[in-house]
C-alpha cells in the first residue's frame, strides 16, 4: 500500500491555495480551482466577474465568488445564510439532507440587481435578489419546480428560465412578469435527448442555449432567432476534450470565454476555462490553431490583475466564521464560538451517535493534487464520551479523533466510515492509545493523483506520527455528499456534557 511522506508543515496562517491557475507568465492553466466547484455559472458586469456554484446540504449555501480576469477568485459571500428549518437541514428526525439541498443555480443582472434562480430539492424555484452581491440576498418562491433552472433577462427586462430535466431532454421555457415573483407562461421549446443544465446567452441576432448531456459526459449548444425556436442543435465537447456543463461569457473587449465543469474523481468537479472563437456563428471551444477541446494551458483572456485566491487558512482571529467555512447542515448555534476564547474556534459536542449524523461539522474543500492541512487543538476539556478531531469527509470519511476516558485520561483513535446506499459503514476502526498534554496537532495529506489519504498527529508540531494507514478518496453521487471530500473539524457526544474542543489554528499549503 502506497505510504504518503509526512512532512512537516511552517507554521503561519495566511491564505494558501495548492493550485495556481494563473502562471504569472501571461498564462494559465486549467482547472481554475483544483477543487470541487461544481455548476459553475459565471457573468460579467461592467469589469466585474461573477462565480455562483453548488453547495448542496452545506449551510450557509450557494457561494459567490468575484473575480477581475476571470482566473483570480475570491469569496465574497454566500447566498442562503441557512436552509429552511425542515428535518432533513437540521439532520433530525433521523433524515440528512446530503446529496441534495441546493445545486445549479442560475446567475444573472439587470438595471443594477442581482439574481439567482435555483430550486431546492422536493421544493419549488426560487429567486433570489440583491443590489450587493456581498450583502444580503432577498427571495420569492415561484409555483412550480424548474430543474437546473437556466435564467436568462432580456435588455428590455423581461426574465425568463430554460429548464429540462436529463431523464427526458424536454425544454420547456418560462416567462416571468416584470418582478420575476411568478410565471405567467410555460411551454415547450425544444427537444434534446438527456439534456440538462440549462443556460442561455445572446449575440448577435441569435440566442445559444447550453446544455449538459450527462450521460454521454458531453456538452451541447443549440441556436434560433428566438427563445421559442425554431433551435437546431450541434454537439460541443465532453469531459475527455474539456468537460460537460457550462457557458460562455463575454469579456469588455468583445471576445468570449467559455466555462465547463468536469468530473475529476475523489476531489469532485472542478472548473475549466477556454478561450472560444466563432465560426459561421457558432461557438468553438479552444483555438482555431486546436479546435474542439480545452487547453490544458493558454493565454490569459484578461490581463494586468494581480494574483489573488479564496482563503484557506485560518487562525480564528476574527468574531465571523471566515467564507472558507461551512458546515454540514445547519449548525447549532450556541454549540460553537469564536468569541468565548478569542483567537479560538471552541466546539462544543452537539449529540450524535455518529460523525455522519453529528452537526456543526465545519468543512471546507479539499485542495489538489496534492496537499497538507494541519489543526492546532487545545484538548484540556475534552470530556468521556466527546469525539472531537479532525478528517476528510465524504464517499470516505477518514477522522482522527480524540476522546478521554471515565479515569481522564485522554485517547486518539482513527476511524474510517464509508458512505453506502445503506447508510455509513465502518470501513476501519484503529484502537486507541494514550496521548497527553493539552496542546495537540493533527496533520492530514490527501494525494489526489493516487486517491489516497495518511493521517498523523504530534505534541509539539514538529516530530510527527502516522497512524492507521492509508485510507482511499472517492466521489460517488450516488451515496456519499455528491461533493468532492472536504475537510472536516468535527466534536459530538452521544450525551453531551460539559466538554468542549478548542481549535487554535487551521494550516494549508501543498505537499510533494
């Protein structure tokens, strides 16, 4: 079994991704992210460059990402600051709302305001609106359901949503009134078999409508003088030349970008960017030098902006949680505080027989290929009963976690569940040793490239110690989050008491 190198990690907090698209050279490379950023829908407005992705169960939902060329990203916020109260968001009731929550939301402007069309599963569209997309959002709720809603406003105003639904392929368009609050016409436009996802743009006399062909992994544009056809229908790329859900967006200058999502194994679905030229007014993706696929590399579509990236890292310094962070479903609220013991994250155990069912769960994405996280923990008040520690979290869940015995004395211990249709299953359970003193390190290596992941842990940040072997990464949509694994900081008691974990400092960067 493949042994990932431990390796020490600097210590320091600042914001460190793994992966650089921009090169610093003119270039850049694809992914965007090297990390799961799923249904991606970007716009411009004016110079400015929006990211709006899908975050499923995690609350708070639908991060927002800005950006000056396209390739320099930063969370700016997120959308839907909580869930609806139903079981399934506050993982009672023996319900979990995993794999579903909020997916593909659709990003648009006009006259100054921003909206969002997305549907919640088992719930109809909604659409969200604010004049400051780092602000708070508003929301209406439409009548009906629109799968993988595709919204699109024309310059006079008037809204409109693509949907179909790929287990049909029917596309039926929406027509909004004037306040987008309800539809007042729906009918069928067009037909293509297993299409999803839907987006459109403009240019010229002709409206492109996009859709993603999940089964064949494929992306296709269609093309009419008007929303309601006639279309006629060409195939784009797939994800063996770019990926299978996405658009185009246009940049100040006149050119256009297009963007797709791509399944990339255990890390989840990452983001492409391509350059795309016109031929006989139809979108080429790539270069007419390399037509029909996504570069692996090509030239910047903006240039002159400096180097910028989403935070990572952290050191708790602050009174709000950094946007890096989400958690699993909704949190308990007066179960964690960054304010009790400031310059500190404090955990308290929220009452679960299980990781999988356990709140306040704080995640955030993975990072690849290849990369190092580590926690400072402050275990003195750990009490029996608490399971507190730190993992990935996903199709496997791998946890290193501590725990103190009826005599005090505390313990770690490494378990390994894997999401089934059944439900988590204990792939591997390490037995306990004995460990002492209150500071304590915990160290995870993912290595994307071998869908493999070690734990270690340490008393002094230094001198480190694996335990419980390899352990595997993975996606399936089917079972596990339906997101890349993420990283986990995590504390639950099946009879929560007085305990509670104190986390000092969260530590990115990338490993060789």
């Amino acid at each position: 079994m493949m042994m990932l190198a431990i390796t020490a990690i600097l210590g320091g907090t600042a914001s460190a991704q793994v992966w650089r698209a921009d090169q610093g050279d003119g270039s850049y490379r694809n992914p965007i992210f090297y990390a799961d950023y799923p249904d991606p829908d970007i716009i411009r407005v004016g110079s400015d460059y929006y990211f709006v992705t899908t975050t499923f169960a995690n609350a708070p939902g639908l991060t927002l990402l800005h950006s000056k060329d396209l390739l320099n990203w930063q969370i700016i916020s997120h959308v839907v600051p909580r869930l609806d109260d139903r079981p399934e968001y506050t993982l009672t009731d023996g319900r979990n709302a995993y794999r579903r929550g909020l997916f593909a939301a659709s990003l648009r402007h006009h006259a100054g305001i921003f909206y969002i069309a997305v549907t919640p599963v088992g719930q109809n569209t909604r659409i969200y609106r604010t004049r400051d997309p780092r602000g708070t959002w508003t929301m209406n709720e439409l009548d009906r359901a629109a799968f993988d809603p595709g919204m699109f406003i024309e310059p006079d105003g008037t809204g409109y949503i693509a949907t179909a639904i790929g287990s049909d392929g029917t596309t039926r368009l929406l027509k909004l009134d004037r306040d987008f609050r309800s539809v007042v016409d729906d009918r069928k436009i067009h037909y293509n078999a297993g299409a999803e996802g839907s987006k459109i743009i403009r240019r010229g006399e002709y409206y492109y409508l996009f859709n993603a062909i999940p089964r064949q992994l494929g992306l296709t544009v269609s093309r009419a003088r008007s929303l309601y056809g006639p279309w006629e229908t060409r195939p784009q790329i797939d994800d063996k030349s770019g990926g299978h859900q996405g658009a185009l967006v246009d940049t100040p200058d006149g050119n256009w970008v297009g963007f797709v999502m791509i399944d990339s194994g255990s890390i989840g679905r990452m983001t492409n960017l391509s350059p795309v030229f016109w031929r006989e007014d139809w979108p080429v993706w790539g270069t007419p030098e390399a037509p029909d696929r996504v570069p692996d590399r090509a030239e910047k579509p903006i240039k002159g902006f400096p180097f910028v990236e989403p935070a990572t890292s952290d050191d708790f310094g602050t009174s709000k949680l950094g946007l890096q962070w989400q958690w699993n479903h909704n949190p308990i609220d007066d179960r964690w505080s960054l304010t009790e013991r400031p310059g500190y994250l404090r955990l308290r155990p929220t009452k679960a027989d299980g990781f999988w069912t356990a709140r306040n769960t704080l995640v955030q994405k993975a990072q690849g290929p290849r990369s190092r996280a580590e926690v400072k923990l402050d275990i003195a008040n750990i009490r029996p009963g608490d399971r507190c520690g730190f993992g990935t979290f996903g199709q496997y869940s791998a946890t290193l976690s501590v725990t103190r015995a009826a005599n005090g004395a505390p313990s770690l211990a490494m378990d390994v569940l894997e999401s089934t249709e059944a439900g988590p299953k204990t792939d591997r359970r390490v037995a306990a040793q004995s460990i002492s003193g209150r500071a304590l390190w915990m160290a995870m290596d993912l290595d994307f490239a071998t869908d493999r992941g070690r734990l270690s842990f340490s008393s002094d940040g230094k001198r480190w110690q694996p335990i419980g072997g390899d352990f595997p990464l993975a996606f399936a949509w089917r079972t596990g989050t339906f997101q890349g694994e993420q990283m986990a900081i995590s504390c639950y008691n099946p009879t929560p008491g007085a305990g509670f974990l104190d986390v000092d400092s969260f530590t990115l960067k990338a490993s060789k």
